[in-house]
C-alpha cells in the first residue's frame, strides 16, 4: 500500500490518488459529468461505506467514521470560501 503523504512534501495525496482512478478516468473521458455517472458512483461509495462498516472493528469505524465527517467539513468550509472569494470579485 502506498503512502497516503507525499514523502518530499508531506502533503496528503487524495487529489492525486483521485486522478489516477479508473472510476473517475471514466466519468470524465467524454467531457460531461451525467446524472447517471453521479449515481453510479454515490452507489459505489455507499456499497463501500456499507463494507468498511461491517469489517472494521468498532474503535476502527469510529476512527474512520471522524476522518469522513471531518473531510465533509473541510470539503464544505472550503466550497463556502470560494464561494466567498468568487462574490468578491
């Protein structure tokens, strides 16, 4: 399993990792993000969420279950900021 760091900068690598995904390779391969390729994958986020809940140990899904929630706030704090710096301009 690679580092979740970049090891030079120390920089977590989730954009990079997403790039190099099939899943979104595939979304963006024709220039449009379809209704249907946004359910299809919420489906698979769902089915792997449902996954990771059943096989991790309780202090595991605690753990991941608060990197998630945390990641939904970072996700929105900043979406509000660029909304912010957009109406700015």
């Amino acid at each position: 399993m690679e580092t979740w760091f970049d090891p030079e900068t120390g920089l977590f690598r989730l954009d990079e990792v997403a790039a190099e995904r099939p899943t979104l390779k595939n979304i963006l391969a024709d220039g449009v993000v379809t209704d249907g390729e946004l359910a299809a994958q919420s489906a698979l986020v769902v089915d792997l969420l449902r996954r990771a809940e059943t096989a991790l140990a309780p202090e595991q899904r605690a753990l991941v279950w608060d990197l998630l929630a945390e990641m939904a706030v970072l996700y929105t704090a900043n979406q509000c900021h660029a909304f912010q710096e957009n109406s700015r301009r």
